[in-house]
C-alpha cells in the first residue's frame, strides 16, 4: 500500500463532494462518519464555499438562547453557539437576578479600530516621528479616498498618532491610524487604509515600512456594563444573601492577585462573549486576543501580570454590584455576519441596529456569565450544575439511550465518578435482567 501523503496537487480545485470522499478513503472514515460532514438542510452548500477554503462540509455546534436580559430597558433573546455545559443557563440565571434591579445598564465608545503602520532603518526617528504629524491632514485625506463609502456613513480615517519603540532591531516608528469602522468590523477597511499610507510614511520618515495591519487591541472601541445583584436573592439554604456577597468578593479578589486564578476568571467571561460573537459570525479569535491582551494592558504599573476585566464591590445597601469593560471589536456589516445564513438570523433575533448595540450586549453577558461562575464557585462550587450536564454529554457518549440517559447520570453524579469506563459499567448493570 502506497504511504499516504498530505501533499494533494489540485485538492482546492475539487468539488465538496469529491473532496470529502477523499478524506474519507484517506482517513478510513465510516460512511456514517463521512455523512458528519453534510450540510444542515436548506443551507446553500455555496455560501461555505465562498467563505473558506478546500471545503469539505460544515461543523455545527449547539446553538441556545439565553433568556431574561434586559440591558438598558430593552428586552433580550441572546443566541449563544458553544460546546460548554452550563453555559447558556447559567447566563440566563444571572441575568434574571440583574433583571431584579433593573437589568444591565451599558455604554460604548465610538466604533474606532487602530491601523499599525511599522517603519525601520530612520536614522532620526524623533525627528521622523515630527515629520509625520505635521503631515497629519494629507495622511488622513489619502487613507479616507480609500474608502469613500465608510465616510459617507460618518466613518473613515479619524487620527495619526506615531510610537518610538526600542528593540532589537533598532528604534521602531509605529504610526497608528485611527479609524472609524461604524457598524464594519474593520478589518478590511483599515488594512486598505495602511496599505495605502505605507510608502508616504515611509517616505517622511526616511525607512522602510515593514508591516502594516490592523491591531486587535481595540482599546479605542470599548464595550462596558454594569449591573446589581440583589443581596437578597443571592441566599442559599447554607448562606445568607449578606454572607454570598461576602465570598464572592473574596473569589473576585483572589483573581485580583493572582494572574492563575485570573486567567480562568477571564476565561469565564468569555464563555459568554465569545458565543454571541460566533453565533453573530463575527471573528471570536479576535474579541478574544483583544480581551486577554487588554486585560494584561491594563496592569500599567507593573505590579500585576494581569487583572481581571471584571469588578466587583458592595454598595451602600449590601448589594453586589458588578461592572465590566472589554474592546469589542465586532460588526454587522461584511464577513461571515452579512453571509452566514444563521448568523443573519441570529442578527435578527437579537433585534440590534448597529454594532455599538451588539458590543454593549456582549459586555452584559460577560458580566452575566461571570457573576454566576463567581456565584456557583462561592456557594455550592463550580461542578454541582456544569457536572450533571457534562455527565450528561459522558452517558451519550458511553451508548446510553435517551431512556437511559438520566439513571446513568442520576449513578454517575451521585459517586461522583463522571467518567466514560464507569458510566458503560453503570450501563452494563442497568441492562442486565436483574436489573430490570
């Protein structure tokens, strides 16, 4: 038998069909296996074509709704796509306790994105950094003949900023363009813009340009919310509402110290934004880099490695009152959003006008999702309500049919033993006759 190889001359030039039965005898996949691949019904094959590369079919993750937000006085069915247990509940759970007093209150900051332009080899780089700025209005005229369209909806080229920065390859020019992208996520835009500006740049500053992109550290284009959790009904049959407030914001503090509980404190809220932004179709690879890496950004005076995007106090009354703010670089128009007959219909759902309205959304289910990790890890512990559910996901997978599904895990959590072997012993003993 010939070795198989990786190396396929021609595989993009196939049609999807052609190429999954290729995988398929590759791989040795069962013709259940292959089927995996199909396209969810009434879904144009096409539209998948056009938006990636070398398709082969489709991979869908569950989709759920959130209910119960209400953010700044409108009503909310927020989708969610996400393969994580507890998710979408525990998110609508928090929402309904920030609903109590009032909901979630958001605000945003104009939808501006960072164009980065880099230059080496100036022999005067403070003197370049000059040269630039004063050539600040032709540099803004050129970049907004880019793209006259974004400027006639009110966006385009808005500022020119230029960083110093030493390195091992000498002393960096970094220009920043800062650009409006309205309801565009940007990327496209900017990246033109740079591209156009490079060689003038470069020209003032007597280098060479080298990259010239977008950055992902949207720290112009914030999303932030805040919100009230009554006191009152956070008791649990161990704990008063006054003593849960308490141990959230010693949970809250200990992601404040310390950067290993901080990266899953800001890994949680992400669970919540990242799934809207998936099931909006926007880039979550971005939202999530901007997040973390302003997170870190945020620890300016070096005492930190990284804080959380979160926070948490006590009011005058003994409310817990919660506040997050994140970039939140997504849009409405363009990309997967405008194509993705899902992610149009989940558009839909969610009702917003613009994606000033879609990032404050965002921030409130940050926060949501947060508050209820905080809240779950301060009383009865993370794994009460993420463990049934994935105890639930281990008896499928263990060949449990859906008449078996909740005995196997009623045994599973009860021992608390969610595991595979043990949830096909607990089959095995539930079909035995005796058993019956």
């Amino acid at each position: 038998m010939a070795e198989r190889t990786s190396e396929l001359s021609g595989f993009y030039k196939l049609s999807t069909e052609e190429r999954r039965k290729f995988i398929q005898e590759w791989a040795g996949l069962s013709d259940a296996e292959a089927r995996s691949y199909e396209f969810p019904p009434g879904v144009d094959p096409g539209i998948f074509n056009r938006m990636i590369e070398n398709v082969v079919g489709a991979f869908a993750l569950p989709l759920g709704i959130a209910t119960n937000f209400r953010i700044n006085g409108k009503d909310y069915l927020v989708p969610m796509a996400i393969e994580e247990p507890s998710v979408v509940a525990a998110a609508s759970n928090a929402a309904k306790v920030a609903r109590a007093a009032g909901g979630f209150k958001v605000q945003t900051t104009e939808p501006v994105m960072i164009g980065q332009i880099q230059v080496l080899g100036s022999a005067d780089p403070a003197a370049a950094r000059l040269r630039i700025l004063a050539a600040k209005e032709e540099l803004l005229s050129k970049a907004n003949a880019k793209d006259p369209m974004l400027v006639k909806f009110g966006g385009g080229a808005r500022g020119v900023e230029v960083r110093l920065i030493a390195s091992p390859r000498g002393t960096m020019l970094v220009v920043h363009l800062f650009v409006d992208a309205r309801d565009a996520g940007g990327m496209n835009a900017v990246n033109t813009m740079c591209e156009a500006l490079a060689p003038e740049i470069a020209r003032l500053a007597r280098g060479r340009a080298v990259l010239r992109i977008i950055s992902n550290l949207a720290v112009e284009r914030l999303a932030r919310a805040s919100a009230v959790f009554p006191a009152a009904l956070l008791k649990t049959d161990q704990a008063s509402g006054a003593e849960v407030v308490e141990a959230i914001l010693d949970a809250y503090t200990l992601a404040v110290v310390d950067p290993y509980r901080c990266a899953t404190h800001n890994k949680g809220i992400m669970n919540g934004v990242s799934a809207v932004v998936i099931a909006t179709g926007n880039d979550f690879r971005a939202i999530e880099s901007g997040a973390h890496t302003y997170a870190a950004f945020l620890a300016r005076d070096g005492s930190e490695v990284v804080r959380p995007l979160t926070t948490y106090e006590k009011d005058a009354d003994g409310n817990l009152v919660g506040t997050i703010e994140l970039p939140t670089a997504v849009g409405l128009i363009g990309g997967a959003t405008a194509v993705h007959p899902t992610a149009k219909a989940n558009v839909k759902l969610l009702g917003v006008k613009g994606a000033q309205e879609l990032a404050g959304i965002l921030a409130a289910v940050g926060l949501a999702q947060n508050f209820a990790a905080l809240r779950a890890l301060a009383t009865e512990g993370i794994q009460r309500g993420h463990m049934e559910l994935h105890a639930r996901n281990i008896a499928a997978t263990a060949g449990a049919r859906p008449d078996e599904v909740d005995r196997v895990v009623a045994r599973l959590v009860e021992e608390h033993a969610i595991r595979i072997d043990r949830a096909r012993e607990v089959l095995e003993e539930l079909r035995r006759p005796a058993a019956r």
